[in-house]
C-alpha cells in the first residue's frame, strides 16, 4: 500500500507554490491597510470588501473553469448587463416582476448557448467570438434602455441585495459561497473536473481518450451564461436601478481574479483555492487604494498591472523550478559519475 501523504509536508508544499506567494502577499496589503485605517478589520469592513465587487467575485468562478479548460468569456460583463437591461425594460411595460426575472436568466442560458455552439461545436476561437458577443449583448442592452435609468423595483427585490440575511451576511455572498463549494467540489473532486483538466492540457488528447470534448465546453459557457445573468440581476438588486452601460468593464477584474490565481491562460492548470486568495488580495488592493483617496482610473491601471504579473509570475517560478531541478539532477549525475 502507498503511504499516507504527511499533511504537515503537504501544508509546507503549498506554502512553498504560487498559492502560498499569494497568501504572504495577501497578509502584507491587510496589514498595511490595517495600519493605516483602524478597525479595517472588523467583520462589517471585511464584508462590505466582498458585498461591493459580490457579482465580479460570482463571475470569476464559471471564468476559472473555462479558463483551465483552455477558453474565456469576455461577454460574460455584457450578459450581466443585458440580463439586468432586459427585467428593468419588461418590469416598465408592466410585465409581472416574477415573468422579467425568468426571460432574463432564460436570455443568460440562451447567451451560454449562443456561445458554446459557435466555441464548441463550430470550433471558432473563444477569444474572438466573446469578444464579438461582449460588443453585441452590450449593444442590446442600450438599444433597449437607451440613456435611460430605471429604478423603483419591488421592495423585496431591492432587499435581496441590500438587506442581510444571516448576521452581516447578505444574500448574495451566500450565493457566493454555495457556488464557490459546488465549483471546488466539481472542479476538484469529480470526474466532470478531471475532464476539464485534460481538455485545457490538451484537446486532441482528450478527443482522441474518447472524451466529449464539445459537450463539457457547451455545458461550461451555458453555466456561464446563467450565473453571468443572476450576477447581473444581483448587481440590480443591490444598485437598485439599472442602465445600458451596467457592469461595463467588469471583464478585467473577472479575468485579473482568475489568472492572478495561478491559473494558466493556456489552460490545463490552477485551482479555486489560488483564486479565492487572488480574489481577496484584489479586493484588498482596490479597498487600499480607495482608503489612500486614489481615483478609480489609478485603481484600474494597478489591476491592469496585476493581470500581467499573474501571466508572468506563475511562469517564470515554473522556469525557477525546471532550473532547480535540472541543476539537481546534473549534481546527482556527477557524483554518480
């Protein structure tokens, strides 16, 4: 029988990779934002950080496992948008409330498949047809509300997104937190996460071990779809009124979450648990710099900076490795010599 891995090794391993880089550097931004706001914190600060990006934060889950099965959906912004900009123009002409909130999340699942038949079934590139839906989900939003705002939604509606429901804790991060526990538990844990693995390691491989690769790429960008258009409806909820330009340039900070998390833009690679770090030091640097009086542009081009590091970091401790171990073994080869 294999022995038992040591979890106190297994602990050390993690420290010593990308996650555990990610872990000091997230103690460092919480205790310099501590030193210079007191009572930064608290319980209340801490969930007001996750309660004002909850929909980015939502998002970036469905993003990380179309990311590590080697695509993206940069539309997943304007379907948040267009399902938000689709209830508020329905719920005007006086449609029932409860029928609006049903063709929108109907309009996220039809988004999900519009794209996955164009990714997975035609074979066009991710990159190019989400960025074409990302102009034209964002295009039908404004043709439908213009220049418009509409607000004054059921009060029940507007609660679900402003009022908490257990101790500080609102609705919306719980759906957080269910999501982010099913995600983890499927990415890691069942055989649906081990196929999207392969496929991001390597596509031909996996057609070729008889796996259905267009199936599991159509049913990630449907659940995209659809959490993209209930992070929409949350958005709403929690704003209380709703534009044609909603959540316009979310796409940066729902990528920077992901990549920033070790997970590969190649696909085949990461995990949640790097994510829900990069997540939180994301959350933490945007909270410093608004503390610091920084403009939100200031802020935009430090997450900017941040997304290129987490391309290049991962990488280039990868190499340091592959270096390490081949001195190593050049070391072993010549004393055996």
């Amino acid at each position: 029988m294999p022995a038992k891995a040591n979890p106190f090794t297994t602990i050390l391993q993690r420290l010593k990779s990308w996650e555990g880089l990610l872990l000091a550097l997230l103690v460092a931004i919480v205790g310099i934002n501590s030193l210079n706001a007191p009572g930064y914190l608290t319980v209340a600060n801490q969930t007001n950080l996750f309660v004002l990006s909850i929909e980015k934060v939502i998002v970036a889950i469905t993003m990380t496992l179309l990311i590590i099965n080697g695509e993206i959906d940069l539309s997943a912004p304007s379907i948040m948008g267009l399902s938000a900009c689709l209830t508020a123009f329905l719920f005007r002409d006086n449609i029932p409330f409860g029928t609006a909130l049903f063709l929108a999340m109907a309009v996220g699942l039809a988004c999900g498949l519009f794209n996955g038949f164009w990714i997975a079934r035609v074979g066009l590139n991710s990159l190019v047809v989400t960025l074409a839906m990302l102009i034209c989900y964002r295009g039908l939003a404004r043709v439908l509300l213009e220049d418009e705002s509409i607000s004054q939604f059921p009060a029940w509606f507007n609660e679900l997104g402003q009022k908490n429901l257990i101790g500080p804790l609102p609705v919306s991060l719980l759906i957080f937190l269910v999501l982010f526990l099913i995600a983890l538990v499927v990415l890691q844990y069942s055989g649906f996460g081990r196929l999207v693995y392969v496929i991001g390691n390597s596509k031909d491989v996996a057609r070729y071990s008889g796996v259905r690769v267009p199936k599991v790429k159509f049913l990630l960008y449907i659940a995209s779809g659809l959490i993209s258009a209930l992070a929409g409806l949350l958005l709403a909820a929690r704003l209380g009124a709703v534009r044609g330009d909603l959540a316009s340039g979310y796409e940066l900070d729902i990528i920077t979450m992901s990549l920033l998390g070790g997970v590969s833009i190649y696909g085949g690679s990461g995990t949640l648990y790097g994510v829900f770090l990069s997540i939180l030091i994301i959350l933490n640097v945007r909270n410093g710099m608004g503390l610091a009086g920084l403009s939100g542009h200031f802020q935009t081009g430090v997450i900017g900076i941040l997304l290129i590091l987490s391309v290049l970091g991962p990488n280039l401790m990868r190499d340091a490795r592959a270096a390490i171990n081949r001195r190593r073994l050049q070391a072993n080869l010549q004393r055996r010599a």
